[in-house]
C-alpha cells in the first residue's frame, strides 16, 4: 500500500504540480504535508530499497515518460515548490536529516538549480 500511495503522490505532483499535492493534503490537516513527506518518503526509503531488491518486481509502465533526469526533475520541481511555497519548504529542509539536505544540494548543483528558502537563503 505504501508504494500505491507514493505513486499516486509522484504521478499526481507531476501532473497537477507540487503546490497542488501539498495544498490537497493539508487540506485533511494542517502541516500534513510534511508529516507524509518525513513519514513516507524519507524514513522508509532505505527499507523500500531493500524490498525492492529483495522483491524484484516485473517492470512497471514508466508515467513519468517525459522526464530524462529524474535528479533535474526533482531539484526543478522543488525549485517551483519553494517559490510558490518557501516557509513551507523551509520548514521540510528543517525537518530533513542531513543526508537528505546534501543529497538535494548535490543535484542542485549538478543541474545548476537554486531554491530560495523562506528566510532568502539561496541554496
């Protein structure tokens, strides 16, 4: 089920936007968003890994077809998130174990991407 919910989640910010995603969730409660975020995308995703290749899967059908760089495609996305919606997202880079934050900071340099925070930091 957990994999069901992080498609949808992917799939639905690809189509409809971040700002979309994150405005539908805190819809059922305030700051919900990076509850979900902490929750399901950054505690469990060592152990999705790990079952991934322990539970080797048919190959799924690709719904992010236009994308060529998953790494650019996150950091622009976030880019887009963190304009429309910094305290926010400043709030979630707080949050964030410090793998995640270098992690983030290494495809934005990769990909020439800043993403301005709430307090106008410049990362």
């Amino acid at each position: 089920m957990l994999r069901s919910v992080t498609v949808f989640f992917r799939y639905y910010a690809s189509k409809l936007g971040a700002s979309a995603l994150v405005e539908l969730i805190d819809q059922i409660q305030a700051n919900m968003f990076g509850m979900v975020i902490e929750r399901v995308f950054i505690s469990d995703r060592s152990k999705a890994a790990v079952s991934q290749l322990t539970y080797a899967q048919a190959k799924l059908e690709d719904l992010l077809v236009n994308v060529s760089d998953g790494r650019k495609y996150l950091a622009d996305s976030i880019n887009k998130l963190s304009q429309s919606r910094p305290v926010e997202v400043s709030q979630l880079r707080a949050t964030a174990g410090v793998n995640s934050c270098q992690a983030l900071q290494k495809y934005c340099n990769e990909t020439g991407v800043r993403i301005i925070y709430e307090v106008s930091i410049i990362l």
